[in-house]
C-alpha cells in the first residue's frame, strides 16, 4: 500500500512502476456518464471534544468499564448525496507516482507531457470518467509561505478537460519521498524543512525518538510556529487559494476534493512506516505521540484526569514495529491492557486527538466550499480518506488499527466517529482495499479486509455519508477486477460512489492488461 497511499502490504507486490508512452490500444465508442447530484440536508450528531479528547457524560476513567463510541449530541450540519442505489460508479485513474519531478534548477516540472496528453486520450476512449490528480503542498508553496505557484496544475487540468474527463483532486500536505528511498519524489514545502530542522518536534515521535517528516504532526494544528501560522491556517490558507484559482473547474470538470489528513493523505498516524525498513507486514506498528507537543498535551488531559501518572508516556507494554499480538500485553487482556482502565484512557486520548484534527480540518475544507457552491450553484463533494488497516482485525484488540489512531476493537466501534464528524462536513469517506478478499489473505495473520469494509458500509449507512474508494494493490487480472466490483456494488444495490484505479502506467497499456481494463470499465459504467 505504500505507492497506493497508505501502509505498504504483505498480501501482494505493490508495483509503482513508471510512466512510458504507450505503444498502442484498442479503440473504443465514447461512453459518457451524467449524474444527478441533489443534496438534501441530514441530521446527525456528534460529541463535544476538548484538548483533544472525546467529552462523555462519565466523570472519570477510572472503575468505569463501559465501552464508548460517538453518539448523538451535536446537530449535523451535513449535506449528504441522495442515495446510490441502482447508479453507476465513475472510475477514476490516478495519475502516475511520477507524474511530477524536481529539475536541475530544484523547479517543479510534469513529466512525459505529450505521453502523458496521449494516455488521457486513450481512458477516455476506453469509457473512464476522470482522473485523480494530487496536488501537492510541496511544489505548490514549495519555496516561500503564501507564494503559491499554480502554474504546472493549470497546464495539467487543462489537458483534462480537453480530453473530455473529469477531475477528483486530492489536496496533499505530506510527502511520498518514502517511496522513492529519499532520492526522488515530493517533499513538504521547503521553508518548512527548514523550521523542521530547527525543531524536528513538529513531526511525529516515536518512542525510540525516530521522526516521521513526511506529515506534520497534530500537536502543531493550534501551534504559530510556522511564520506566526498554525498548521490549520496553512492548509486552510493552500485550500482557500486552491479554490480560487480554479473556481471555473467546479462541478463542471472538478467533482471531488479530497483534503490530506495525514500521512498518504489518509487520517491516520504514521504507526507503521515501511519506507525506511522500521515496520514490515505484518507488524502491529507503534503508537506515534512522543513529539513535545503531544506528550504536553497527554500530561496535560492526564492530571485533569486525577492520573499525572498516565501522562508520561504511552503504553510501555505494546511491543514494537514489528511484533505479533501475542505475547504484547497492552493488546491482550490482562493488567494494564486496552482494557484497563488506563487503557481506556490512552486510547480515548490518542483517537480523539486524531478526531480533533480531522474536525478543524474539514470545518475549513467544507466553509470553503460551500461558499463556491453557495455562489456557483455547482456541487463538489468534499472526500477524506482513511487507511485500510485489515491484518489482526480478528482479534479482540485490533492491535494494527489501536496504534494508526482507530479505536476499533471487539466491543468498540472505532470508525462511527470518524463518520460522524464527516457527516458533520458533508464529507465523504474513501476507504482503499476495494480489490481484496479475505481468500487473499494470509490466514495466519487473521486479516479481514472484507469485515473492515462491511463495517465502513455499516457506519456510513448510519450516518448517512457517502463511501467512495481505490485498490490498494495493483490489479489488472480478472479475478481482481471482477473483486474490485464485487466489493463496489452492494447485494441490496446500493454502490460506493465512485472508484479510483490505482495507479495509470505502462502496464495499464499491455494487450493482456488493457483487454480486461477495458471491459471493468464497461461494466462499471453501467446501470446497477
């Protein structure tokens, strides 16, 4: 998963590839797909949230051993697709990994422009509907904060649209130099670098005190540290000058924005980072909060809580990258377990702060367009990703999930909060594995990438939010695409709202591949 945008899997090779110009392809009749888009407003609620911390009606944690999830206390302002029963799923195809590069002169540039300008043409012609393009934070506002630089974008989505297809922009504040061994890729901005190598605390911690500078870490999203900015003003700063400058795309030719949260762009926590060797498939990861400024915050919710003693670290007995749950006793059932009382504590705290960010976040992401749609009678849907963490999730912990930041376990619904504060936003939940079953899978791990996907189905029914969603390896065989719609469209009907293949490059073209892309798309743009 780690070129797919997300944690890297054991399942299957994950292969990146690189862009060539295609040596030929099958010509096809347009198929073109239109969409009613009416809105309706939904009432959901969610709870109130302080310093990061879920607020419920208990005084304390301690000798108290319900199980919590979101419930309803604060009227939704969501507004929320009409139901996709009996309705097409767009296919998207996410640009190449190495769309863009860095020159001599350390200028962005898109790269293979007329292979590129080829290619479109030819998705086109084979019925895909738009692609994914991310636009990063890194070429962007690359040299000088609030000197952003459209102009490679602007080239880039003109060409799309003159090839007749649709946008779903993923706005991107992290970076993917993992995945080019720190030799290539994007990185965060680089005047950010630069306050990063004064104060390496602005990215999250480990316990070994090894740093993750590909996402700023949460602790800073309230912080002035960058330039007298916090980091929600920086994206919201990006997010507002975005818009405006492409305010004539919207609804017409943009019909998704997906807005970075976290490492990949997904809401999660960089518990298991496979780009420099630390974690391997299938490791349970580590918890990610020993920068300053979360250690502060945990001492701080801890002595509120009458417990100093809980604010000083994370739990000591939760293994490392690599371990297996058995054996790791945070994650079994014993003292000072997930179930303990501290447990219940840490936990709380660890998700809700991961919570907190993606509501200021999208509190801005959702002000903005709303007020383009208010003013353009156009329709975006605003889309947050969420990682797909499926190995050990037959175990009562969920130990994998526990440490990316979701509090999902046997007796817990750790994903009804993070629908219930998308629903709050309008927002959409993406959720990769859409090309997996649990036949796939090592059966020694106790992967469940079907029972993860049946409950993000499940809570996004109950908060009514719409569900779209990408691969996380790289299929072009029959049996996986056939997989892909198997898990895209519901026995009852209903379909994700739309499906981004990952990723466009050469062997998208091969005559093997391409005659069974080429049907799935077919397929998945017709009537349910």
């Amino acid at each position: 998963m780690a070129e797919t945008g997300g944690i890297r899997c054991g399942c299957r090779e994950v292969s990146g590839g690189t862009f060539f110009h295609p040596g030929g392809f099958p010509c096809f009749l347009e198929q073109r797909t239109r969409r009613n888009r009416n809105f309706f407003r939904n009432v959901s609620y969610v709870p109130s949230f302080k310093r990061g911390r879920l607020i419920t009606k208990r005084s304390s944690v301690a000798g108290n051993s319900r199980i919590f999830s979101m419930d309803a206390r604060e009227k939704s302002r969501s507004f929320v697709l009409v139901s996709s029963r009996h309705k097409k799923v767009p296919v998207y195809v996410m640009m190449p990994i190495d769309t863009f590069g860095i020159d001599a002169s350390g200028c962005p540039i898109i790269k293979r422009l007329k292979a590129l300008t080829v290619s479109l043409k030819a998705l086109k012609l084979a019925g895909v509907h738009g692609v994914a393009v991310e636009v990063w934070w890194g070429i962007v506002e690359r040299f000088c904060p609030l000197e952003f630089k459209w102009s490679l974008y602007e080239e880039l989505f003109r060409l799309i649209s003159e090839a007749g297809l649709k946008l779903h922009v993923s706005l991107c504040f992290h970076s993917n130099m993992h995945l080019f061994g720190g030799k290539g890729g994007i990185s965060l901005p680089l005047w950010i670098r630069e306050i990063g190598d004064v104060n390496k605390d602005i990215y999250y911690r480990d316990k070994n005190g090894f740093s993750n500078n590909d996402y700023l870490t949460l602790g800073v999203d309230q912080l002035p540290l960058f330039g007298g900015r916090t980091a929600v003003q920086c994206y919201e700063d990006f997010m507002l000058s975005f818009s405006t400058k492409f305010e004539p795309y919207f609804g017409n030719v943009i019909e998704e924005i997906g807005v970075g949260l976290g490492p990949s762009g997904e809401l999660r926590y960089p518990a298991h980072p496979s780009g420099d060797g630390r974690w391997k498939f299938p490791g349970i990861g580590e918890f990610q909060c020993h920068d300053k400024y979360m250690m502060e915050d945990l001492m701080t919710v801890a002595s509120q809580e009458g417990k100093p003693q809980w604010g000083s670290r994370d739990p000591p007995s939760a293994g490392c990258y690599n371990s297996f749950p058995s054996g790791v006793p945070f994650f079994e059932e014993g003292h000072d377990s997930f179930l303990s009382d501290y447990g219940r504590f840490f936990l709380e705290w660890y998700s809700g702060k991961l919570i907190c960010h993606a509501d200021a976040i999208l509190a801005k992401a959702a002000d903005v367009l709303t007020r383009r749609q208010e003013e353009e009678k156009s329709s975006v849907m605003l889309v947050a990703k969420i990682g797909g963490i499926y190995w050990w999730y037959k175990t009562s912990s969920h130990p994998a999930e526990l440490t990316a930041g979701y509090y999902n376990t046997a007796l817990r619904d750790g994903y009804d909060p993070v629908a219930s504060v998308l629903s709050r936003h309008g927002a959409a939940l993406h959720i990769p594995c859409l090309d997996m079953a649990d036949s796939e899978t090592p059966e020694k791990y106790l992967c469940s990438p079907e029972g993860l996907l049946r409950q993000i189905h499940d809570v996004s029914k109950k908060r009514t939010i719409q569900v779209t969603g990408r691969n996380t390896s790289e299929r072009f065989d029959q049996m996986g695409l056939r997989q892909i719609r198997e898990n895209c469209v519901q026995p009852n009907g209903e379909t994700v709202r739309s499906f981004t293949f990952f990723r466009l490059n050469e062997k998208i073209f091969r005559v093997e591949n391409w005659n069974n892309f080429v049907p799935f798309i077919r397929q998945m743009s017709a009537d349910v």
